[in-house]
C-alpha cells in the first residue's frame, strides 16, 4: 500500500491518478477529501499532516509514504508512520532549500526529519511549477490579461505531473535511497512567454501586464507567509544560476526529457477560457 498525501493537488491528484493505473495500491489522504475525488480503486482518507494521530487510519497496512512539507511536526508523522509500518519515504520539498536555505527552513526541517528518521528516503527537490500559472486563470478568462512581476526572467518551470511521474517511479521502483533530485523543466521561459504559450493554447492573444515588485509582494501577502513570499520574489526576480539551471534529474529518472511549458497549457487550456 502506498500512502499519498496531498492527494487532491497538482502533484498528489496526478500521483494517485498514475500508480492506480499501474495496478498500485494507493490511499489518497487530504484534509478534505470524499470517494469521488479520486479514481476507481483507491481508497479516499481524511487526514491533517498539522496533526499525526489523524494518520491511523491512513497508515494502516502501508508500506510506502509520499509526504508533503505540511504541519509542523515532521519527527511525529513520521514516527507514526514507522509505526504503522512504512519502510519507504518519498518527500516532496522546494528547490529552495540548496538554493535559499534561509528563506526555506520549514522545508529543510522536513528534509532533516526525513533523513534522520531510519527509514529508507527519497527527496524530490521541486522547482516552480507550471501549475502556478493557474493564479492567472481568473483575469485570462474575464478579460485576457496576465500580471506578474520580472517580465523577462526565465525559470524552467516544470509541469506536476513530471514531479508525479518521478514520485511515482520512486515509490515503486529501487536505487534512489539517500537520493536528492533537483526537478525542472527543460528550458527556462519567462513569465510574459508563459502568457503567451496560454494564449496560443487557447486560441486568443493574453495580453501581459508586468507589475512591480511591490504590487506583487501586496498580491502575494494575502495567501503567503512573509519569508515565503520574500523568498518567492527574490527567486523570480533575482535568481542565482543554480536556480536558472535545467537539471538532468527528471530525464536521469524517467529516460525522457521533462515537458515543455507549451504541454501543460495545452493540456489545461480549459481553466483559461
């Protein structure tokens, strides 16, 4: 049994979506989630990574742990996943934390609970996300414009259902014990080039709007930490060539290349009309 948390995100939907169709045994656990969230075959648990008792159920008869950083006890869900049984840990984490371990501590604490927990572990160092593309989702349908601040600096955001895909290879497969995989895109693109690839994806131009930092450190506050959103911005604006840098991890563990930005708007160009 594999256990996914965060089954209803970007990643975890995709995760559970892939190892049930490869005839794993998942359960997919959320703070809030019902039987018709998840596909034919995996069994629905609600559960809180803030609290590590909430897990029982979830745990039992699991084997295989993909765990988010969520909560604050790391030492505790892992503790009760040990006990339950789980021998293999999977955990998804922040490029951040090599890059900006300052700004990403809560995250390194996950790492470090993860490493020091006994049990055989992965981490899988996520870049940004395609999906965070969807906070545009909104004003592209109303009115067909983008905002965003550093119109012109390029990042290889990566599309979530590589970061499944290399989750789910990973959990089931051997050889990546002790391992770190830094995961990106293959290229860097820009945020005004992101908008455009969404307008090509959906048939009509987006216009961009680039906002000053200050705008969008307002914009961000509303739903962020202050050191994530300084840390957030500090990448997007001033990122260090580590941060700009494609990895091999994903082509090392899949044998293909990550996916272009252009295939995650096309496949999600529903969310923008």
């Amino acid at each position: 049994m594999i256990v996914v948390t965060g089954a209803t995100g970007n990643v975890g939907r995709a995760l559970v979506r892939m190892l049930t169709e490869a005839g794993q045994h998942v359960t997919a656990v959320a703070r809030r989630i019902e039987p018709a969230d998840v596909p034919a075959g995996a069994r629905a648990v609600a559960a809180d990574l803030g609290d590590a008792d909430s897990l029982s159920a979830a745990l039992s008869g699991a084997k295989t742990l993909f765990l988010l950083v969520a909560g604050e006890d790391p030492a505790g869900v892992l503790a009760k996943a040990k006990a339950a049984g789980v021998t293999k840990v999977v955990l998804l984490s922040s490029q951040g934390v090599g890059t900006r371990p300052g700004a990403y501590a809560h995250a390194a604490g996950f790492e470090q609970a993860v490493a020091a927990s006994g049990l055989e572990f992965t981490v899988l160092r996520s870049g940004g996300m395609a999906s965070n593309a969807l906070a545009w989702a909104e004003p592209i349908r109303a009115h067909r414009t983008a905002a965003a601040p550093f119109a012109e600096v390029g990042l290889p955001f990566i599309d979530p259902d590589d970061v499944a895909a290399v989750a789910a290879a990973v959990l089931t497969g051997d050889g990546h014990d002790g391992a770190t995989y830094v995961l990106t895109g293959p290229a860097p693109t820009t945020p005004r080039q992101r908008a455009e690839a969404i307008g090509q994806a959906i048939g009509e131009p987006v216009t961009f709007v680039e906002q000053t930092r200050e705008q969008a450190h307002a914009q961000m506050s509303a739903f962020m930490p202050a050191p994530v959103v300084e840390g957030t911005l500090s990448i997007l604006g001033e990122p260090t060539e580590s941060e700009q840098a494609v990895s091999p991890d994903v082509e090392r563990v899949l044998g293909r290349p990550a996916a272009p930005f252009t295939a995650w708007a096309t496949r999600n160009a529903a969310a923008f009309r």
